[in-house]
C-alpha cells in the first residue's frame, strides 16, 4: 500500500477515535474501549469496499454487519464520513431525538444493515445473505465483525456450523480479539482457545492479523476477499480495548465509560486535539 494511502487512512483513524469521545462528551457513559480496538479494522475494510449511499440498496453490492453493536460510535464515523448523515449528527448520539442510537437501528439510521447489539445474533444475519447471493449466483461478500466476547453465545457458533455447512465461500466474518469483555479477560470469562484452531475445526479458512496495522489488515482482508476456497473466511485480528488513549488500553474498565473534564482533554490532546 503507497505511503500517502497509508497515512491518509492513519489520519482517518485518529479522527474516528476523536469522533468517539466527542459522542462520550455530549451521551455520557460510552463503550469507549471495544470501539477504539475496531477502528483500524473498520478503516481498512471500507477503504477497500463500496460500501455508501449511492449504491446502498443494491442487491449486488459487498454487505457490511456490526454484530458486536456497542462499537456503534465507531461506525457512525465512517458512516458519516461516507456521506450517509451530516457530520453534526454525531453530536446528537443517543440524544432524543437522534437517528443515532447506543446501537444500531437499521430503521433510524442511514447505512446500518440490521439491527445489532444483543450480541451473537450478526453472524445468523451474514449466513442468511451469503447464503441468499449463492443461490442467487451473485459474488458479493458479506463481512460481519464480532467481539472476541461476543464468541461466548452459543448462536455463534450454529452460525459457523451452518456456513461451512453450505460452503459459504464470500462470507467473511472478522473477530476483534482485544482479550477483554464486559467483566473481564474473555479466557477467564469463557476460555474458548485455542481459537484458531477451533475454526479450523469448524470448515472456516483462517487468517490472523495484527489489528491496528492498517497495512496488514488490507493486505489481509484483500486476501479473503479473493480466496476461491468453497468455505468461508475467518480473520481473527488481534487489538487492544482502547487502543489509541494511553490510560485506557489494555483496561477492562474501558468497556463502557465517561471520561471527566481533565481525562477528556488527557485523551484528546493524545489523538492530535481538534483542529
């Protein structure tokens, strides 16, 4: 990837982390930690996928489903840089009002594919449009992002049964593995390792990846997405929760917070200050 590309995307994703925490200032308590570990992974995947309004409600088009629902903040930034609201919707976040809920709500907000956020439910989803373009004989794919935690619900893993089951070669699901969840380290919580392996086990072809290298990360997701295997694809991209504010990555506690005046401006000044 040419360098002034990556920076471009660097520079967009200090911006959607700074969108972030202006949504946490004006909402109150926010799933900081779990959105900040999915930005470069959301960077990277619409960098490469015609994912915006003009072509929104076209059949063929590559699908896009956030079942881990609480990283909501996140992908209301890319939406929005996409052209689907203005900008100064990410102001009213969970406002009254507000087409910008605390989790997607596909009836409210432009650009959102389904309704997440009681978790373990988006991959179901993903199958059945996979599953819809096969018998169709259409090639679009359908990427759906996960939370590591997310993998402790049993639908899951139905789902991941019935994908290899019906050889779903252009789904992609991918797995933010940032080793924390609500309350706790998600090996302590529910020890679902070794993971890769698991998958394997399951038919899914695997990739890993580091999460936060935005190079890697479309190298990678390129790499599924051109895969001719008849199984579908698994990336497990390996983050930090809150990555990006030094105080808060690596912290359980990042998982849903307000930041107070002086932490506010701490975290800001670290991703550049406005501008």
């Amino acid at each position: 990837m040419e360098k002034v590309v990556t920076s471009l995307l660097e520079n967009q994703c200090r911006q959607v982390r700074k969108d972030i925490l202006q949504m946490m200032k004006v909402s109150g308590p926010t799933h900081l930690g779990g959105s900040f570990s999915s930005v470069e992974i959301l960077v990277a995947l619409f960098h490469l996928i015609d994912y915006a309004p003009h072509n929104f409600h076209a059949r063929d088009r590559d699908h896009f489903i956030l079942s881990k629902g609480h990283a909501a903040p996140a992908f209301y930034s890319l939406l929005a840089g996409k052209g689907f609201f203005r900008r100064e919707d990410l102001l009213r976040f969970r406002s009254t009002g507000s087409p910008l809920k605390g989790h997607p709500d596909r009836l409210t907000t432009p650009g959102i594919e389904i309704a997440t956020g009681s978790l373990g439910q988006g991959l179901s989803v993903g199958v059945g449009l996979a599953l819809a373009g096969k018998k169709e004989g259409k090639s679009f794919k359908t990427y759906v992002l996960l939370g590591d935690g997310e993998l402790d619900e049993g639908q899951v893993w139905e789902g991941m049964a019935a994908a290899a089951h019906y050889g779903l070669q252009h789904l992609i699901a991918i797995v933010d593995v940032n080793g924390l969840q609500l309350d706790g380290p998600t090996d302590r919580i529910m020890n679902l390792g070794p993971l890769p392996e698991k998958l394997r086990a399951f038919g899914w072809q695997v990739y890993q990846v580091d999460g936060h290298d935005l190079e890697k990360l479309v190298t990678v997701f390129t790499a599924a997405a051109r895969d001719p295997f008849p199984a579908p694809k698994a990336i497990l991209a390996y983050t930090v929760k809150g990555k990006g504010v030094s105080f808060l990555e690596g912290r359980v506690e990042s998982h849903s917070l307000a930041l107070d005046g002086d932490d506010f401006s701490r975290a800001l000044a670290e991703l550049g200050g406005v501008k």
